[in-house]
C-alpha cells in the first residue's frame, strides 16, 4: 500500500506551472503569460502591491486508512516584496475503512481557525498556554518585513519546530509547513489591486460530495473525495474588496473492495494545474479554470459583504456571466466566512 511523504515546496516552485492569481492581466486564450514563472515576471510584479495564496496538501494511506492535510496561506506584500500581513489556516481530514470496503467520511469539515479554542483546544495543553490561532498569527507578525526568499531561508530544527528563541517565545507548534506555505504564496503573487492601508484576510469551505460514508463495490473503488475553496481577499478603510486571488483542491483518496486505502502522489489546485485541468474545450466560455476564477474575482472588486452576500448563485447575474460561469456557491461561503472572521477581529 503506497503511503504518500508530504509534498515539499521545492518541487513546487520549479514546476513549470505556477499559480495563476485573480485579478492579473493574463490573455484568456493562453496561460503563458500568468502561469509560468520567471524573472521577467517576478520584475514586471516591483513596484506594485501583491496578494499570494497557497494550498499545500499531502495525502497519506496506511492500510485502512487515510488522510488529507492542507496547509493554507495568504501573504500581502508591499512594492518591495516584503511581507505586510500573513494569514494561515489548516485542515486535517480523515476517514477510515472496514473490510468489506464500508469508507467512514469526517462529519467536520472546519479548519483549526474555524474550529476555535473551544473544539480544537490547543490552549489547554499548550506549554505557552496560547491557542493554534494565536500561534499562528505570532508566527505570520514574526515574518513581517521579511521577503519571501528569507522566509524559506527560516530555520528549524528536525523536527519542523521553530529554532529562532524570540519565535518560539510566542509559537511553540511546528512552523516547517507553514515556513513553507507562505514562501510560495510570497513566491506566486500577483498585483491584483492590492494596496496600502488594505486588510488581508483568508477564507475556507470545505465539503464532500461523498456524504458521510461511500462503499467501495466490485466494478468501482470508493473515492473519498475532499473539496477545498480558498480565497485569499484585500478590502479598503471602506470595506470594499480591493483583490482577491480564489483557488480550488480536490485531493481524493482510494479505497478498494478490500478496504485498503490509496492515496496519490501529489495533490495540485485547479490554478497549479492551469491549462493541464483541461476545462477549457467544455467552457460555453472557452476559457479555463484560472480563467473563469481570475473573472470572478476582478467582479468582486469594489464590492462590500453585504453586495458579496447578495451575489446569485445560479448563474443570473447578467454582468458575471462573461467573466465567469463556473460554480460560485463554494467560493461565496468561503468570502463570506473571510469577511465575519475579519469583522470579528
């Protein structure tokens, strides 16, 4: 049974795809311009405001069982690369398998920031008595002003636990995933509109178009299928959106007849895979995934919550209709969990 290793950001940053961000001038009938990377690019990107965003996501099997981890990110950075805020959240799903092939999906669905102190209690048991949001956010402040290249120069030790004192003074989890996460958000970012004075904030919806359990049959593995929203959005002084950059997973793990649990090698979103998610043929639009996602986020600028809560889910609104005719349901739950998070803070 394959048992995946977690998927390191090296690989990543040089593939030769990279992440397409909402709001970039990229022509609709070719990727070449917004994802791939180079110097040429990342010079073009000086002088300009950028909003990043990162999905990283291991899949992993052991018999009869299986889980699905991501690590998400959300950097703003000023006209000189340097990191002015810094969200991060984290989703760890798992499920498990009998015998017969009977697949037990999560019945939760919410990230460790979404949980909160109350169901996800890291404040109780923590050595520092801080909680994983708190943890978190001490992490993001402690690299602010830092590029991207000294984020991913940041030690740790073998064990993925922070080695600078003054860091772990207020974060003593584990930083080697998100060290790794928010140097290739800083890595794929875009001027999208972002500006000074904006606020950044992260938002995730998760769900399962498995339900609660699946059975894996003769003619057909189980698929244990997880779908992950994120968008990564700025909003002004007036709360008004400013950019946003929207992203998309569905890591998927395999179970047989027997109950054994696969799972892939790499998981990449829809904006990594760019044109190779192959949409494009099948689009009333003719254009791709990062496309239609780059169109609905250029039609939420300007746009207060109450105007993104308001936004139809059905495809009638005229004016979003030659931007982007993909589902937006997901998306729009993850904005709007963003802007109550925000609001909250």
């Amino acid at each position: 049974m394959k048992q995946t290793n977690w998927y390191r950001i090296g690989c990543l940053l040089t593939a030769s795809l990279l992440l397409a961000a909402c709001g970039s001038s990229s022509s609709s009938g070719s990727s070449s311009g917004s994802m791939n990377g180079g110097s040429g690019a990342a010079q073009n990107q000086q002088g300009a405001w950028r909003t990043g965003l990162s999905m990283v996501t291991r899949a992993d099997s052991e018999e009869r069982a299986g889980e699905i981890h991501t690590i998400l990110a959300a950097v703003l950075l000023d006209e000189d690369g340097r990191i002015v805020q810094v969200s991060l959240d984290e989703l760890e799903s798992s499920i498990t398998a009998d015998a017969n092939g009977v697949v037990t999906m999560p019945t939760d669905y919410r990230t460790k920031r979404q949980k909160g102190e109350k169901d996800y209690p890291l404040g109780a048991v923590s050595s520092i008595e801080k909680g994983w949001a708190e943890q978190a956010d001490f992490f993001g402040e402690y690299l602010a002003g830092m590029t991207g290249e000294q984020v991913e120069k940041l030690e740790t030790d073998k064990d993925g636990y922070a080695s600078d004192p003054d860091l772990l003074s207020g974060c003593t989890i584990t930083v080697e995933g998100y060290r790794d996460a928010v140097a290739r958000a800083c890595e794929l970012a875009q001027p999208v509109g972002s500006a000074s004075g904006d606020t950044l904030t992260l938002g995730v919806e998760v769900s399962s178009p498995a339900g609660a359990e699946l059975k894996a049959t003769e003619d057909k593995d189980a698929a244990a299928k997880v779908d992950i929203n994120a968008v990564a959005i700025t909003m002004d002084k007036a709360g008004r959106v400013t950019g946003a950059v929207w992203d998309e997973a569905e890591p998927q793990l395999t179970v047989g007849t027997d109950g054994m649990v696969d799972a892939p090698d790499e998981v990449l979103s829809k904006l990594e895979l760019g044109d190779d998610y192959g949409m494009r043929d099948a689009s009333a639009l003719g254009k791709e995934w990062y496309e239609h996602s780059e169109g609905f986020c250029d039609y939420l600028k300007g746009k207060t919550a109450e105007q993104i809560e308001a936004i139809p889910t059905d495809g009638s609104a005229a004016d979003l209709k030659s931007l982007c005719t993909i589902g937006i349901e997901d998306v729009q739950k993850a904005l709007l969990k963003a802007l109550e998070s925000q609001a909250a803070a």
